[in-house]
C-alpha cells in the first residue's frame, strides 16, 4: 500500500502594482502576470494595488483609510510577494516606498520576487534599489524577474503579450523559486516565530 500523498496548502501571494499614476501602466503588466500564475494550483492570489491605499506621509499618524487597512491585512496574510514595478529616475516609485516603510513585521522571513518594466532597462535598475530594502525588512528576494522592456506595444487587446514566450518561461522560473521559497519560510515560521 503506498502512503496517501499530502497536497500542501497554496502558497498565498499578494501581487502589488507599485506606480499611482494618472494613466499608468502597471495595472496591465499585474494582470497579465496574475493570469500566469492563476494557471497554477500552488499559489492562490491577493492584489495590493497602492492607488487604492490612500497613506499616511507623516509616520506616526493613524492609518484610517479603509483601503490602507485592506492593504495592511492582506499583506500580513501574504506567504509570499510579487512587486510588479516600473522604472521611475532609475528607481522605483515613491509611492512603492511608502507602502513598503509603512508596514515591518508584514514583510519579516517571506520571499519577495520582481515584475518589472520600463525604457530601455526593462525596470531593473528599480529593482536592483528594492533588493537592499528588502533586505532591511528580513525578506529574501528572488532572483529570478520578469522585466519587460518598453512594453507599451508588446500587448495586444485582450491583455496578452503578442510575443510572450520568454516572459512566460520567465514567469514560470520566478513562481517556481518564489513558492519554493513561500513554503520553506512558511513551514521555518510556524515551526519557530521568527525572531526579528
Ligand atoms: C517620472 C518618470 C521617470 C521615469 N524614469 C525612467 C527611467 O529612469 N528609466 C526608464 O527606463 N524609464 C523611465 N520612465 C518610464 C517609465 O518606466 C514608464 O513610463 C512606465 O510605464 C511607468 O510606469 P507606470 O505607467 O505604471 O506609471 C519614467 C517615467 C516617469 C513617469
């Protein structure tokens, strides 16, 4: 008789589109990095979007915007992160930075993996800026990304890359080291509250 085969839980990723511009274009590349990884049956999926977290800039001061408790509370559930980013002045936008000061132990001992897009780097001089953040935070970061480079034509009507083929194997490198990275910390951090 063989021993019956236990499926662990899914691994709980809160995607979070880091740009608040008016027009913007981060909400396409969130979607159509959700939908590859909605194809799996190993994560399960939350959105973070900072445009809707309306957040205190002075530190100290009470959060009462319901979308920055919502924010807040899906974050802490979070096993694992996907920061889908662009490239702003060779970094990451400011409004990513906030959200990320703003909240501590929601980041502490779980993994963080890149989406990023922008002119010519493909965004990844921003994300060589949020590594050391994360860092400072406990957080492992993934080194696997998904970069996009002047993606403004790449996508078709319906949302889907014209030509996607290497995103998507891309894609699949990054879900594959985040959930790996997902289930380790979660098993490390309900054996032994990390201690940060
Ligand atoms: C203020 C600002 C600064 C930018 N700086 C850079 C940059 O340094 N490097 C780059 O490749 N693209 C840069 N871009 C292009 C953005 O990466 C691109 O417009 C992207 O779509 C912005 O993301 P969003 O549309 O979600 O706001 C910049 C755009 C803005 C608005």
């Amino acid at each position: 008789m063989t021993a019956a085969t236990v499926q662990a839980p899914p691994i709980r990723v809160a995607v979070i589109i880091g740009s608040t511009r008016q027009g913007r274009f981060g909400p396409t590349v969130a979607r159509w990095f959700t939908r590859r990884a909605a194809e799996r049956d190993d994560v399960v999926l939350d959105v973070v979007d900072t445009a809707e977290a309306v957040m205190p800039h002075t530190f100290g001061t009470a959060a009462d915007d319901a979308g920055f408790a919502a924010a807040t509370a899906k974050l802490a559930a979070a096993d694992a992160f996907v920061v889908v980013t662009p490239e702003y002045n060779h970094s990451y936008p400011g409004t990513l930075k906030n959200l990320i000061d703003q909240h501590g132990a929601e980041w502490h001992a779980k993994p963080v993996a890149f989406v990023s897009y922008g002119g010519l780097s493909g965004g990844l001089r921003a994300v060589e800026h949020l590594r050391p953040v994360f860092a400072e935070l406990h957080a492992v970061t993934i080194r696997d990304t998904v970069s996009l480079h002047q993606p403004w034509s790449l996508f078709d009507d319906s949302g889907e890359l014209v030509d996607g083929q290497r995103a998507i194997a891309a894609a699949k490198t990054l879900l594959d080291q985040l959930t790996w990275w997902g289930a380790a910390l979660r098993d490390a951090r309900a054996a032994r509250p990390y201690g940060a």
